[in-house]
C-alpha cells in the first residue's frame, strides 16, 4: 500500500481510506473491531468516521455510536499512534446531532470535544465539515440545485468564525488538520481565502461522491484540486455496491444496503443498471475483479484521490482488500472512460 500526504500537511497516510459508517447498524462492535484490525494488516491506516454516524439508518438513538466504537478499538489495542482518525461535524442535516442546529463559531468546540471524547484520544488527525450550512448540489441535488437563497455575507462571516475556533483547536493540539465535505468549487475555494484572512487552518482535503458512476469532481473541484493542494477524500467509491454488480436486474440480497435503503441516497435510478453492467462486463474482459478496478482507478486520476470504502462484513472487506496492489492498463483505463462517455451521471 502506498502512501501521500493530506493536502498541504505532514499528515502521512494509507492511499486508501477504511469508513465506519456502518459500524453500529449493519456491522456490530466485535467485527468493526475485527476489521480495524484486518485494514492496519494490510497496511491500510487511515480511517474515516463522523459524529452523525452510524447510518442506514441514522437515528437518534446510536448517533456518535461508530466513533464510539473506534474509540472502544483504540483503548483496546492500544495503538493510536499506528492510525490516523478522521471525523466530521454534522451540518444542519444532522437532523438528531445539536437538535439539527448543525456547526458554528459558537458551538464547534463542543463538537471537537465531544468526538474527542468519543474516540477516546486527545487529538483528531483531520477535523471535517460535513456539510456546508449555506446548502450543498451533493446526493443528487445537482439536478435542482438552486444557490439563490444564499447570502454571501453571512456565508463569508460564518466561515470566519468557524476558521477562527478551529484555529484554537490546532493550536492547542486537539485538531491536526481541517477539511471539508460535500463541498462546491466556490465554497472550497473560499474556505482556503478566508483561512488565509483570518489565520485558520488551510483546508487539506474535501470529501465528496465520486466514483465511476459520479464523476461530478472531474472538471472544477480537480482544477482546485490541483492548484490549491487540496487532496480528495472520495467516498462511495463503489457507487454504494452498485459497481459490485450485486444489484444487477434488480436483485436486492437480504440486509444490504439497498433492502434497508431502498432509494440508495438517489442512487437508484432508470440509467443505472445499465451503467453498473457495463462496467462489471468491462472489468469481466480485462479478467479484473470489478471491486478492485474501481478502487484502482483512483490511482489514474490527474489529481490526488483518496478512495473511503466501507464494508458491512469481514468478507466483503476481505474481498476489497485482496485489490490493494491491483493496477489498471492505460488500455482499461481509456475503457473506462468510454464507458463514462457512454453513461454519464447515470443517476
């Protein structure tokens, strides 16, 4: 497995990026324990979570529960010095998190303090906006999206005193590194301005979808991406199971996510069964598992990409993992991209 660095710091980790989103729901604490432990096997140090995990769903009643579990792992093995902790603060979707009442100046440190507290250490390695409050095109919004309702003044002085908290963080050693998530080109590109303006943190990395069936981040947020140092955290890397091919023709195997969440976060659409077949059938030519050509193509692209995986089961982490040192030809990867131009955004 190899290594980089998150945007601009010294943070050094794993290409590859193990989310916790299910632990706590579909993945119980004794095989999130188990998988932790599999991911740092296979050299695999970088772990994603937020305070508004698990989901599928979320609720009231188990929010914080998966850094909870990270923490409970960390305790437990003692090796927090072997991995390194990213976490998010929940925007006003947070819905159960704050009342809904999602991040600002005046609350973001009882937002640090409580994952803190949660994972069970004294620093987060990368502290992430989830969701930007002014509203965001993400989850499939890009097809409605309507940005008039924002007032730029009030965006500006929010992210002003957001960057000024997470200053004191950083300075007092309870956050390493600032990201966001969800996040546009313009947003991004003001966060880094502001932070600049005030003396925050510079923004390392963004999290947003992206994958061979969501290639939204391939023309603005790369050229950010590129210029600014700025690496990307690309979650749903397998187009939440789509790209395994195990929801072809409409199967729906028992206690996946697609049986607990039937729309798939707008996933599910007229266009994309076609587009997941004819990425398994090119994998299926090229004789490569088509989980790991998708985590692979990461690797090609003209900007640094990060790809966070999940998986419900030790087995399926197991199959994700026996990729790791899979590379793609030049060959497949032009087939790639003329499978995108065949099925572009197909939900």
């Amino acid at each position: 497995m190899d290594r980089m660095k998150l945007g601009q710091t010294d943070i050094d980790v794993s290409e590859w990026c193990l989310g916790t989103m299910t632990f706590g729901t579909q993945t119980k604490e004794t095989d999130a324990h188990r998988q932790m432990d599999m991911a740092l096997e296979a050299g695999i140090d970088f772990w994603d979570t937020a305070e508004m995990y698990p989901v599928n769903p979320v609720r009231a009643e188990t929010v914080g529960r998966s850094e909870e579990i990270v923490g409970n792992w960390i305790t437990s093995r003692g090796r927090r010095e072997d991995v390194v902790i990213a976490t998010k603060v929940s925007g006003a979707n947070g819905g159960f998190v704050r009342d809904g009442q999602g991040f600002n100046g005046g609350n973001i440190r009882e937002a640090v303090e409580g994952s803190l507290r949660r994972l069970q250490t004294d620093v987060i390695d990368l502290y992430q906006l989830h969701w930007p409050e002014r509203g965001s095109y993400m989850f499939r919004q890009n097809w409605t999206y309507d940005p008039s309702h924002q007032n730029k003044a009030e965006t500006l002085a929010h992210m002003d005193d957001v960057l000024t908290v997470m200053a004191e963080m950083v300075a007092e050693g309870k956050v390493r590194a600032f990201g966001l998530s969800n996040e546009s080109a313009w947003g991004t590109a003001r966060w880094i301005d502001r932070a600049e303006a005030v003396g925050g943190p510079h923004v390392a990395t963004v999290q947003n979808e992206y994958s061979l069936m969501c290639r939204l981040y391939d023309t603005d947020m790369a050229e950010l991406s590129v210029n600014e140092d700025v690496t990307l955290l690309a979650f749903s890397p397998l187009a939440a199971g789509i790209l395994t091919g195990k929801y072809l023709d409409g199967v729906v195997p028992k206690g996946s996510r697609r049986d607990l969440v039937p729309e798939m976060g707008g996933r599910v659409a007229p266009r994309e069964d076609a587009a997941a077949r004819a990425y398994v059938e090119l994998a299926a030519e090229h004789g490569i598992d088509p989980v790991h050509m998708a985590l692979a193509w990461h690797r090609t692209r003209p900007f640094v990409s990060n790809p966070i995986f999940g998986a419900t089961t030790v087995e399926q982490l197991a199959h994700i993992l026996a990729g790791v040192d899979v590379a793609l030809s030049d060959e497949l990867v032009a087939a790639i991209d003329e499978v995108h131009r065949a099925h572009p955004m197909p939900y």
